[in-house]
C-alpha cells in the first residue's frame, strides 16, 4: 500500500533537498516502511554527515540498496514529522506478522 511519495527530482538525493524527519528516532521508522517502487524493502547504512548552508546544520547521509541498486540518501532529522519517499520509493508501513485477528 503506497503512503507517501515525492515526485520532486532532488528530493532525498542532495543536501539542500534532504527527507525531513522529526528527530533520531525516526530514521528506524523511515527505514523500516521504505521499499523500492516493486515493493521490495531496502537495506541502509549510514555513512556520515555533511553541513548543509540553507538550513545551517549536519544532514546525515545513507546508502541505500535495493532491487534499484545503490543510492545515497539524506536526511534531515530537524525536519517533519509527515515524510516522504523520495522518487524511485515508496513508502508501506510494517505489517507485524505476530499480530493475529481476533
């Protein structure tokens, strides 16, 4: 199920266009529901920080991979807490198969 999408060019892919997150905690949440446009989920690893000028603060950036190959995203944890998935992804929430029907 598609959630949110971006369909901006830049976004998620520079630093001056980063996905907006709502502080550390959301970078697992992020993650966890971004998967490729065929669905597939993703694996990532950060790989360090760069200081971005317009919002004058670090932006963390990620290695991205997938069925899409690799891609570097960043992000911006003074951000939003409504992200979205850069074009190329989507985003899909977590189904807990633990959780059974009542």
């Amino acid at each position: 199920m598609l959630i949110s999408k971006n369909q901006n060019e830049e976004y998620g892919y520079v630093p001056s266009n980063p996905v907006l997150l709502n502080g550390y905690a959301d970078i697992q949440h992020f993650f966890g529901e971004l998967h490729t446009e065929k669905g597939c989920t993703v694996t990532y690893r950060r790989i360090g920080s760069t200081f971005e000028a317009q919002s004058n603060h670090m932006i963390d950036v990620f290695e991205v991979s997938g069925d899409n190959g690799n891609k570097l995203l960043y992000l911006d944890v003074y951000g939003d807490d409504q992200f979205k998935a850069p074009k190329g992804y989507k985003l899909a929430p977590k189904i807990n198969p633990s959780k059974k029907d009542r």
